[in-house]
C-alpha cells in the first residue's frame, strides 16, 4: 500500500511541475495530420513533404491561398515564345549560410528534382515539359519546354531552390540537417522522421520576417489526439479538425479558420467496358455505358444533404473539377440537381428500371467520412431503384484494384496542383495513355476524342484568357456525358488557439510564416 | 544450459527467415509500393523509374533473395517513405518504446503485485472485493476509449499533464532518456498509464491467485508456526513464490507492450515503433516492415530467454538443459 500511496504522490508533484507549461508569445506550435517523410524538399512528391519544403525553402514561383500564382525566387516571369520562359530573379536573396542566390542555383535545383536517388515518386511530374535552361547572368535564366507547357509558371512553384553546391547532396545529408539550406523564412534545427520538425527563424529571409522565433510542427495523425492536443494547449494550431470536433473546439475560446480545398471528391463510373466486374443486370451487359443512366445516378445524388449531414459543413456540393473562382471553371455549370423523380423516369427511358446491380468500392483510409458518403450514396441509388452496395477496402489494396480495374463504380478524390481543371480532367477523364501521363486516375476509362481535342487545345494554349475559355468549354462537355460525378469539394478546417490568424488556403497547407498573432 | 541458448538461437534464425518470406509474399499480394506511392498523373516512364530506384523492377524471388544476402550483412535496405536505412528508422524508436513499455510494465508491477497479494490474503474483506471488482474494469475498458479519457480529464480539464507526445530527452553518463527529465516523464506518464491498467488488472488476478495457492501449503504453515513475523512472512516468502507465475506473465506481455502499443501511441501521438509500423504497412514501406518484424522477433526470443533464466533464479528445482528446450 505504501508503494502505491508513493506513486499517487509522485503523480501529483509531477503534475505541479508540469502544470505551467509555458506558450511563450514567440514559439509557435502545430499539429499536423499528414505525415511528413524527409526533409529533403526533392525526395518525395506528397503534399505534407511539399509543406515542410515550405518552411525552409523557397521555389521560383509560390501560389497564394486561393492557388494563384505569385512571384518568389522570381521577381517576374514572362512567355518569350510558345517554348521558352524568361524568369528574372529578386536580386539580393541570400541563402541560410549568406551566398547570394543566382541563376545557376535555379539551373542546380531543377536538375536535381527529378533525379533524387531512391526516391519514392518523384518532382519529375513537374520538370518533364523542360527541355533546357539557359542561364543567362546570375540574375535571369530561359527556360525551355519540349512542348508548349502554359502551366509551367505554376508547376515551378513544387520545385523547391538549394543552394548549386548542393546539387549532389544526398537525402541523408537533408535530413541530417547539413544540407537545409534555403531561403525560405525558417531553419530546420531538429528532426525525428515521422514525429515532429522544430525550426529558428532564418535572419536572412528575403520576405516579411515570420513573427515567430521558432516554429514546431509535429505530426499527430489521430484526430481525436490532435483535437485534444489543441484543447490541451499543448498546440497553437492544428490541420484537418474532424467536423465533429468543431463545436467543441469553438466553445473553449479557440477559433476556426475554413478554406475550401481544391480538392474534388467524386465517383466514377466504369463506362468501356461491354461487362464490368461489379454491376450487372437480368440480361448481362454494362448498364453504366448508358448516358441515361448515368444521368440517372447523378440526379440522385442529394450532393447537399451529404455536405451539411454527413460532412457536416466540411464540404461544399461539387457539380465540376474546381470551386468558382478557379482557372477553367464553367460558369454554365450548375449544381447537378438532385430530383429522384426525374432519375426514375431517366431509368425507366433507359431500359433498365429495377434491373440494375451495382457495388461501389472506395479507400476506408483516405478521405474523411468516406464510409458513411458512400454509405448514403448508395441509399439515394437504391431510391430510384438501383440495387447498390459499398464495399471498403485499405488504401493500398484499392489503389492496387482500381489499377486492376476490378471496380465497377469507385469513390475517389482529385486535387488539382495548378490550380487549373486542365489536369484534373486530363487526369481522371482523359482517354487513356500512361505514356503522355494522360488519364492515369481515369479508372471509369471514360474516353471522348471532343474532350482530348479540348485538352491538347488548352495544353498548347499560353493565352491565359483564351485557355480558360477552352477549359470551360472541356468541363462543360465531360459533365454533360457524366464523364465521372463530383460530389463534393473538401473545406479544410483548421484550429487555432484564441489570438492567432490564417488565412485557410485551397492547397490545405499550414505555414507557420504566414500565421499570425492580432 | 550452453547448448539450450544456442540451440534457441538456431530456432529463432529460422524463425527471422520465415517472417521475412511471409512479409514479401504478404505485401506482393497486398499491391505495389509504386503505384500506392506514386501520384495518379505519373507517366509509364516515371513508374518505371521509380520501380527501377527503388529495386522493384525484378522478379520478387530476385527481390527476396537480394534482401536476404543483404540481411545477412546487417543491412535491411532503405525505406521506401523516409529514404533512410530501414533499420535505422525502426531502432531510432525504440528508446522511445522502451520508455514507454518498461514504464508502464513499472506501473503494472507495483500497483498491481501488492493489490493482488492483498486480494489474496484478504479475500473476503471489502478492500479485496473491491479490488477484483476493479481489475474486471481494467479488463473491459478499450484502452482507446480509456486513452481519450485519460486525455480530457488530465490534459483538457485538469491541464496538469500533456495530451500527447514525447517529453524533453535528457542524458546522464552519456545514456539518453526522457526518464531523465520531468518533462519526458510527464509526458510518458499518461501512456503509461493507459498501458498498464489492462496489465495491472491481469497481475492482480495472477497475484491473487499464486497468493491464494501459496498460503495454505506447508512450509508457509510451517513459517507461521515457527513465529515469523507477518512482514517477513509475506515480504520474503509469499512474495517470492507468487513471483512465478507474475514473471512469466510480466515476460509475455512486456513483449506485446512493445510490440504492440499501436492504440495507445496513435492516441498520445507517441513516436514508438507500433505507430512506424501501422504508417508503414499503409505505405506498404516493405523494407520498415521486415525490419520491424526482425526487430520483433529478436526482442520476444531475447526476453524469453531472460525469462527462463529467471526461473532458474528464482526456483533452483528449475534446471536448464539442451534436452528439454
């Protein structure tokens, strides 16, 4: 008994001494969902490696909260001809360790992004449209595409800037700290992968000084542990605050910060194939390769009783690729409308009312609530007399699946990098072709030579005014032949203990920089 | 004795063999690291380069049989997430793990032991009642629930504790701990806790047992009639025979409070080896897989092996031959 009243004291002199923990006005600390994986800003193409590279480094380009592109490293850019980029640099941009940034450490970087050894996925993505860079003095450099490429502004903003000594360095040396060095506002001075980055402040930035001394950022991918974390005071801030969280996380003197992701949740549909693996119906065949059933399906769907009730306000109804407001987005398209009525009579000119089987797969591990969306999704198509059901599977079993093609409709989420609908359309819908990188998450192999003509258009179009037209006019042709069925777009939600500001920004991201105190 | 631990080392190599054959085929059934990993807009000529880099371009049998002469030089590969050499990212854990599992098997003895000896000696009284009527709590609980819990009333409502994480590491002769500063163990505290309670519930009923079988066998009689005082009485020779059957218990499940602090760490945000384990099956990161699982294993056979050597120390009726392994 003694030892156990000893503990009971222990604990409680423990907690006296852990019981004022100091928030000193200059550290900053976030807990963030995603987990980060290096530190070095050209190993892996995954949004919270992107994040971290944020802190400390600096691209030629940047994107501001609703994805626009904005100049960093770059003072300006402009379009010399259809293939060549003339980028002018800020002049008087030191590095971390006090070189001056030039030309020649833009040509460096962009040689080492897609040709880091070991690296899981590579920034190849964003560097293959480059046929050579040419520095011209240390302050401009022409850059030139293999094709016409009007989104290389944007695509330049993933391609973090380290200093041309650096150009070998290995993910080891990043991640061991010797080789992070940036021009970004922060300097890494801890790392332990998968748990937590801390950063000091760079004296050297080039940019408005971040009003914090040192920022942390630790991963804690458990909602209901990031939540308390907030709560606790424990963090300042947190990311991806689960819908169910937010009333409570009002309630204690914290605030809610909500932006609009650019990232569309949607459904697909196997549309080519004459049988597909989970649909079937009494005389065999592929009822989804009807238009009106697909208009059916899509007319179903209560798109805003599934953002207010299930998603509970994280979520706003998607009728296309990207949010008003966005590059290429139609200003024809409407919400689809949800009239089960309608549906049923669309069914009944189909041929195929009460006649159809269906199952629809999705990640359980991917997209928040994606269980109970698809869930309900399936009750709507039951409604109109769909047979449906859902079956879930882990990420990775799904991914391998979906590639499989054993699916018949599939749950999934697109978020556009540029910010435009080029590549989200080229990407889930476009007919087809891993060797051009087009149609790569078109799983429902939805394929119309009108849209890849529109899509080749735009891809050569530099005119930004006369691209966004032609994107318009690509969306508005995909929606009409229900291509695929967005259902929603993401809002991210962050928590912010009471005092602190941020603007929520469209890429999801959290950057201490730009966090302030009012 | 000898020949009894090279002959477990002979049993655990093929053991290590047969885990990491399992893992290959596991995760090759399960789908491709370069897809699952690769964003949807890669071209087949980007695939192909991220297959080649990371050594998935040939035939799994290929695949296995480079990993194994590799392994067999102390080198399990890279990490395909982290780019770092996977056993360092397991081992870079396991201090962290250890804190936490030896703290909480810490927990476990010294709240559980003397409840259960009391329980035992005291059946029937209200305070052992009430003990056994506890444990079953201990029992039923989910620790993820109890792990929330824990949270909101230490963390969010009483704000004495964190709500997750790991503390200040501080070093004394060169060693690194977070025992060592009270900002490591406050936060360790809470986890801990949350660990231990389903162990402390399952010692009280092991202790309570042994003490019950223990005090009515002759030598304790015998002990009694020669006049030992209570304390001596329980304090040496009941405790000494109930700790038995609590070390082989402790044993087996320090492994599994290793192994398997998935919940709890995901909960408290703990950087131990469950949670490297759960992000790196979703990323089907196979080299941090094997690792881990070699660790593992290595780990159960070693505090296995510490375990029988304890029998033999703690009852010298026990002997250790090659013949009876």
């Amino acid at each position: 008994m003694h030892t156990f009243r000893a503990l009971i004291v222990a604990v409680a002199v423990l907690a006296g001494v852990a019981a004022p923990r100091p928030a000193s006005a200059d550290d900053l600390k976030l807990g963030i969902s995603a987990a980060f994986t290096s530190l070095d800003p050209h190993f892996f193409v995954a949004t919270a490696n992107i994040m971290i590279s944020r802190y400390m480094f600096d691209a030629l380009t940047s994107t501001n909260e609703r994805q626009q592109v904005v100049p960093a490293l770059a003072e300006s850019w402009e379009a010399k001809d259809d293939l060549r980029w003339e980028f002018k640099l800020r002049p008087d941009v030191v590095f971390s360790d006090g070189t001056p940034l030039t030309a020649n450490d833009i040509a460096a970087s962009l040689a080492r992004a897609p040709d880091v050894e070991g690296s899981p996925s590579s920034f190849a993505l964003y560097t293959r449209s480059i046929a050579n860079v040419d520095v011209i003095d240390p302050l401009t450099l022409v850059i030139e595409t293999a094709h016409p490429n009007p989104t290389l502004p944007v695509e330049m903003s993933y391609i973090s800037i380290i200093p041309e000594k650096l150009r070998n360095a290995t993910t080891d040396a990043f991640n061991n700290l010797e080789a992070t060095i940036g021009t970004g506002p922060f300097i890494p001075v801890n790392y332990v992968p998968n748990d937590h980055v801390e950063f000091v402040r760079n004296p050297n930035y080039w940019g408005p000084a971040p009003e914090w001394e040192t920022a942390t950022v630790r991963l804690i991918a458990n909602n209901g542990a990031r939540s308390a974390a907030l709560l606790a005071g424990d963090v300042d801030v947190i990311d991806a605050v689960p819908p169910a969280d937010i009333e409570r996380i009002q309630a204690s003197d914290n605030t809610i910060v909500s932006a609009v992701s650019n990232r569309v949740i949607f459904v697909g549909l196997d549309q080519e194939r004459d049988e597909s693996p989970f649909v079937s119906t009494p005389d065999g065949g592929n009822p989804l390769k009807n238009l009106l059933v697909r208009k059916a399906l899509t007319h179903a769907i209560d798109r805003e009783a599934i953002a207010a009730r299930i998603m509970k306000g994280a979520a706003l109804p998607a009728g296309q690729f990207l949010p008003d407001g966005f590059f290429g987005v139609s200003e024809n398209l409407d919400l689809p409308e949800y009239d089960p009525e309608m549906a049923r009579a669309l069914l009944e000119e189909s041929g195929f009312a009460d006649k159809v089987k269906l199952t629809i797969t999705g990640p359980s591990d991917r997209y928040l609530n994606a269980s109970q969306v698809l869930q309900a999704i399936a009750q709507m198509f039951n409604r109109i007399g769909v047979e449906t059901g859902v079956e879930m599977l882990p990420w990775s079993n799904y991914v391998s699946r979906l590639r499989a093609q054993e699916i018949s409709a599939f749950f999934g989420g697109w978020g556009s990098v540029t910010g435009e609908t080029g590549v989200s359309m080229l990407v889930t819908t476009g007919t087809v072709d891993p060797d051009r990188g087009s149609g790569g998450g078109n799983r429902g192999r939805y394929s119309n030579p009108d849209l890849d003509a529109l899509l080749a258009e735009a891809a050569r179009t530099i005119d930004n005014d006369a691209r966004n037209d032609v994107l318009a006019r690509a969306s508005e042709l995909v929606i009409g032949d229900v291509g695929l069925m967005p259902i929603y777009f993401e809002i991210t939600n962050w928590g912010l203990r009471d005092g602190l500001t941020m603007q929520g920004r469209a890429d999801q991201a959290t950057l201490a920089a730009s966090i302030r105190s009012q | 004795m000898f020949a009894y631990i090279i002959r477990r080392v002979a049993q655990s190599v093929f053991v290590l063999f047969s885990i990491a054959l399992l893992v290959f085929l596991a995760i090759y059934a399960i789908g491709d690291p370069v897809i699952t990993l690769a964003p949807q807009d890669a071209t087949t000529a980007e695939l192909e380069a991220t297959a080649r880099r990371l050594g998935m371009d040939r035939p799994l049998y290929q695949q296995f049989f480079i990993f194994l002469s590799n392994a067999a030089q102390g080198d399990f590969g890279r990490s395909f997430v982290y780019g770092e050499p996977a056993l360092n990212v397991v081992l870079s854990r396991l201090p962290a793990t250890l804190e936490l599992a030896l703290f909480a098997a810490f927990l476990a003895v010294v709240i559980g032991v003397p409840l259960g000896m009391y329980a035992g000696l005291k059946p029937d009284s209200a305070g052992g009642k009430s003990i056994m009527l506890g444990s079953i709590l201990g029992f039923s609980l989910p620790s993820f629930w109890q792990g929330l819990m824990l949270i909101l009333l230490f963390a969010v409502v009483l704000r004495w504790l964190p709500a997750g994480g790991r503390g200040d590491v501080g070093s004394i002769w060169g060693l690194q701990s977070s025992f060592f500063t009270f900002d490591g163990i406050s936060h360790l505290l809470l986890p801990a806790l949350n660990m231990a309670l389903f162990k402390v519930a399952l010692i009280i009923r092991v202790a309570r047992a042994a003490t019950r079988e223990t005090i009515g066998q002759d030598f304790m009689l015998f002990a009694r009639a020669k006049g030992l005082p209570p304390t001596r009485l329980v304090g040496v020779h009941l405790l000494k025979n109930i700790l038995i059957p609590v070390v082989t218990v402790l044993g087996l499940e320090l492994g599994s409070l290793i192994a398997f602090a998935i919940v709890t760490e995901s909960v408290f945000a703990y950087p131990g080896m469950g949670k490297l384990l759960v992000d790196s099956i979703g990323q089907l990161d196979r080299p941090v897989i094997v690792a881990y699982l070699m660790a593992t294993v290595l780990m159960f056979v070693v505090i296995n092996l510490i375990v029988d050597l304890l029998y033999a120390a703690l009852d010298p009726r026990i002997r250790l031959s090659g013949g009876e392994a």
